[in-house]
C-alpha cells in the first residue's frame, strides 16, 4: 500500500531539502524517494515538479495546496531526470528577435529605459483578434508603469496539450497554427511567434518552463537582461498565483469572465504583489470563437491558382556553379555524382507534395544562352548572379531569421558585393532591359527600379524563367500558373551564394540553410504548412547522405564565408564535418516526430519523374 502526499504537505521537509538547495540535489532526493517505493510515483514525481519549478514552488509555499498549483496551470509532463527539456540549450535558434531588436535600438540613448517583452502561451487553435487584442492591452497596462515593451511572443503549444484540450472534427496541427499566427501579426512592428514550445519539445511543457527559457534565450542572444511578462486572459485568471513571488504578469480582463478576475484578485497571497497586473480595460469577444472558426478552415488549397491552367513548380538547376570549391577539392565527377543524386531526390520529395502539379527542373545553360543573345541587340542590366553579362547588379533581399518571413526587411547589396548605390553609380547612362532570373512577388525588381537614377531608363524587365517556360522546351503551350521557383543550391548546406541573407543577433549580416529551423518553407517555398517539418527532415537527412557520398569529409572551413560564420555563431568551429552539422540539426528537428513514423523512402531508381528527359536534369 503506497503513501498518499498529503495536499498540505510541507514537500520540502518530504523529501529532506531546503527551499533555497539547487535543483540537484532535489533530484537526488526524489531519486532515493523513487527507490524506496514508499509513495505512489505518480503523486511523488508531481511534488518533485512542483518544488523544481522556481515559479509554482513559490505558489505551493503560499497556498500549501497541490490543488492551488494546478490549477494555475502546472502538469506533469512525465519526464523523468535525465530527460528533463534543456531550457539552457539556447545555440538551437528558433525563436526571432529583430523586432526586439529595432526597437531596443531605438532606445539606446534613453538611461532611464526598462525594457519589456510580453509573452503569451496558449493552443491558438486557431488564433483571432481576440488574441491579437489581449496583448496590445497588456502592452498599454505595462507602459503606464514607464516600462517600455520592446517585443512580444505569441508562443503555441505542443500539438499534444492541443489534440487533449480540443476535440473538434478538426485539430489544427502546430505547423498549420504557427502558419496563422504568422499571418495574423504580419503587420506589426512587435509581436512576433515563437515556435520553440510547439514544435521542438518532446512533449507539452508548462508556461513558466517557457518563460524560464525566453528569458535566458533573450539574454544570450541579446546580451541584455529583459524583464519577460506572461500574458493570459481572465478565463485562466488563476494563473495569476504562479507570479506572487517570482515574475510579473498581465491578466487581460476577459468578456463573460470578469468574476473569474475579481474572485482571483481578492485571493490574499495575489492582493498584494504589484508585479501581478489586473487590467480594467476589458477584451471584447471575438466575433467568432475559435471552435468555430475550426470548422472553417482547410488547408488543402494552400496555394490559389486557375484550375483551367497548367501548374507548375520550378527548379532552377545551376550545374556546378555553387559548388565549385567542393569540384576542386573532391573531383569534378564525384560532385556531379552527389548532386545528381541530390536533384532527383528532391524533385522526387516535390512531387509527393505536389502531385498534381508538374514539376519542371530548369538548366542554367539555356538561361545563359537566352543572355547571351538579348545582350547582342540590347543593353542589359542583369541581376542574376548565377549568369554573365550585361551590367551586373547584384543585389539580395534581407529577411528576418526564423520567423514567417512572409516579406523582406530591405534590398540589400548581395554578400561579398559594393553597397547597392556604389552598384547603380558604376552603370553609365542610357536605356536598359533589366533581367532578373525570376519574380515571385516583385518586390526585388520594384525596389531596385526605384533605385535607379533618371539617367537610367528601363524600357522592359524580364524573367529568365519565364522566358525559358515561354519556349515550350519543358511545359507543353505557353499559359501556366506559376505555384513557385526555388534554387537547388539553396538546399544544398554550404554551397555557394545559397541560403536566406539574414541578421544575426550581433548585428553581422549572414546566409542561413533554406530550412527550418532558420527559414520559413511555407513563404520562401510554398510547402504547404503540414508538410514544412517533414520536408525540412528529409532534406537536413539529403545533406548528410551528399556530404556521406563525397567520401573525403569536408569540413565547416571548406564552405562559403558567409555560410561559415552563421554556423559558427550557433557554435561549430571549423573543424567541424558537414555530416556532423547536418545530423546535429537533424537530431534536433527529429525530437517532435513520433519514433513510429518512418521518413525512410524507397530507391532512387523506382521514383517516378515528371518531364525527366536528358535535357531537363543535366548537370
């Protein structure tokens, strides 16, 4: 017969510890409890949580109720020591901070400045303006205290409290609420999504364990002390005991649930700490709940285009242009090997996304070829970097890393190229034909247009691709709808002039792999949200096989400048194999996927390839 942990029991004093021993040595002492077998494991590994969590302890201390802590929130997640989640592990860089950033930057000069970010923790399933609204409330509540907020999260939780907590016909999964959530704040200049607790624990964390690990995140990237705030609406007014001791908070005053805030705010251990915030300005009820809107969504046409046309995803194959240090080092052959393996592989990863729409590999050969002719009757200035002619102009679109991505921060000159203006100063007078080798939103090649003096006219701007699918060689008839046009270089870690220009935390400008956890597949590539985990999986797991194949291991020291420094800021030293890189962020993009779930595919050889002519996968 097992002893039962009375609800006001002194847990310290149980398991043989002082409040203020290290977490430790509270582990040991749970352990040897564990060993004895005195106590149900369920109910002892419950009180050893509660007194490990630096927020909860303290609401344990005050109300001497299990029932009290709970229901401010804490579970057990089940993990035992040696598993516990790493809150410290902060090289993993998932959460974005430029907006926190430009605005600490702003403040530079103020002495007096207390900088603030909010933070909120919920299923989001799916967000809506009620949310939104929640956390610009809290922003005024914090800012009449002359603290300045600095940035705000909204984080989801872990698919696994979600699927628990909800039970609609339709549970949104975490890559479809973060896709929403993105979308939702696109348009402010604070809020931002954290991604970490939804997509990178094993199982569903607590808020406070989110909190502890903001904080230190921030402070290690940052090299600032921010003061975090928890945000939560007066449904979860209870929550309000985690922070009697340790923290602060703002309870957002709720339509329908204002006696949940009033009953919880007469609590004797709450009425006091001025760090809890009660607002009294109330958020209003959203016009449709978020079951509801559940029922609305779908994501099958992730992707709108005209059924009645052709569809079509490029590739753009660049031979061995980006790889070229590895040709040197490695052999012309043994490159075009790995590569070749590598395409098909990829379009063959497409295509099980895609299958209803074709997708094309395009040949940089013709590309040039189409250059070399307009550059004979007309003047060109040519943006492309993978091709020659014309006046170059080379230019990169600058983004924020890790975050949705959903549109560029600036046009910036590209990695390793004079400043824009120093570009566009070189070119002499006269009237031009601006290639570029795609236009996706035509953002580049309106930016760069108003960037260009009087002296220089554009009489027509011009797509390499499309100029390529325009000739029928790859897509019979000439009508398409165009879903994407991505790189192939992009994909492949430590080529050339691949990966996303992003800023680093230091301020250093970069390039980042064309995956997660860096960059946002569902904007920069179109995969549609429930596939973007997945297909970043595979394709961290195609590096390692590219890199495995070369035979002679090529080292962090042996790539691209640019590439080079971003893995070093995150950690690896030059030294370092890029088998090991890639498995690194494998292993940790992994740690969300059911064991039982295979991404294991089948032989190169047996995948079928649309539109696999010689002429379209030449290397």
């Amino acid at each position: 017969m097992y002893l039962k942990i009375k609800n006001n029991e002194d847990l310290w004093k149980l398991f043989g510890v002082k409040r203020t021993d290290v977490a430790s040595k509270l582990d040991l002492a749970y352990l040897r409890l564990k060993k004895e077998n005195k106590y149900e494991i369920n109910d002892l590994r419950l009180a050893w949580k509660i007194l490990r969590d630096p927020f909860l302890s303290k609401t344990y201390f005050a109300y001497k109720s299990i029932k009290s802590v709970i229901e401010a929130g804490f579970f057990d997640d089940g993990l035992e020591p040696g598993s516990l989640t790493k809150l410290d592990f902060h090289n993993w860089l998932c959460t974005p901070f430029q907006k926190i950033s430009d605005n600490l930057q702003r403040h530079k000069k103020d002495k007096r400045f207390h900088p603030v970010v909010l933070f909120s923790t919920g299923g989001f399933s799916p967000v809506h303006t009620g949310h939104i609204e929640m956390m610009k409330l809290a922003k005024l509540e914090v800012e009449k205290l002359n603290k300045t907020v600095v940035g705000g999260y909204i984080s989801p939780s872990h698919d696994e409290y979600v699927w628990n907590k909800y039970t609609d016909s339709l549970n949104l999964d975490s890559s479809s609420r973060i896709d929403l959530c993105e979308k939702a704040i696109r348009d402010s200049d604070w809020l931002m999504i954290d991604t970490w607790e939804a997509r990178y624990n094993k199982v569903p964390i607590t808020y406070t364990d989110a909190i502890l690990r903001l904080e230190g995140y921030l402070q290690f990237h940052l090299g600032l002390k921010i003061e975090v705030v928890y945000v939560f609406g007066s449904d979860n007014a209870v929550f309000s005991r985690a922070f009697i001791d340790k923290g602060s908070c703002v309870c957002v005053k709720r339509e329908g649930y204002e006696s949940k805030l009033e009953d919880v705010a007469r609590e004797v251990p709450i009425a006091k700490p001025k760090n809890i915030i009660f607002t009294s300005q109330s958020r209003t009820k959203p016009s449709i709940s978020s079951s509801e809107l559940r029922k609305k969504i779908s994501f099958q046409n992730f992707y709108k285009s005209d059924d009645s046309l052709k569809k079509i995803y490029a590739v753009r194959n660049d031979g061995l242009w980006a790889l070229e240090k590895l040709s040197k080092s490695h052999g012309e052959q043994k490159v075009l090997e790995a590569k070749r393996g590598f395409l098909n592989d990829f379009v063959y990863y497409l295509q099980a996304i895609f299958s209803k729409d074709s997708i094309v590999v395009v040949n940089l050969k013709s590309q040039q070829n189409f250059i070399n002719v307009l550059n004979k009757s007309k003047k060109v200035i040519n943006m492309d970097v993978c091709t020659n002619g014309g006046y170059r102009l080379y230019v990169s679109r600058l983004f924020d890393i890790c975050d949705g991505q959903l549109e560029p921060r600036a046009v910036i000159g590209r990695l390793g190229y004079p400043l824009v203006d120093k570009q566009i100063s070189d070119i002499p007078s006269g009237t031009y034909v601006l290639v570029d080798d795609d236009v996706a939103t035509g953002y580049t090649g309106g930016k760069v247009l108003s960037l260009l003096p009087r002296r220089i006219k554009i009489e027509s701007t011009l797509k390499l691709l499309h100029e390529d699918l325009k000739t029928g060689k790859y897509v019979p008839g000439k009508s398409f709808n165009l879903i994407d046009v991505v790189d192939l270089r992009d994909f492949i870690i430590g080529s050339k002039d691949s990966g996303l220009v992003v800023t680093l935390p230091d301020g250093e400008i970069c390039r980042v792999p064309y995956l997660l956890p860096y960059v946002s597949l569902r904007s920069r590539a179109m995969i549609p949200p429930t596939e973007e985990l997945e297909f970043s999986i595979k394709l961290w797991r195609l590096n390692v096989g590219f890199y495995k194949s070369l035979e002679k291991p090529v080292l962090l020291s042996q790539t691209y400048p640019y590439f080079k420094n971003f893995m070093k800021y995150i950690g690896f030293s030059e030294k370092s194999s890029m088998v090991d890189i890639c498995l690194w962020h494998l292993n940790q993009l992994s740690i969300n996927i059911p064991s039982k779930k295979s991404l294991t595919l089948s032989k190169r050889e047996t995948r079928p390839m649309s539109f696999s002519t010689e002429s379209t996968y030449a290397l």
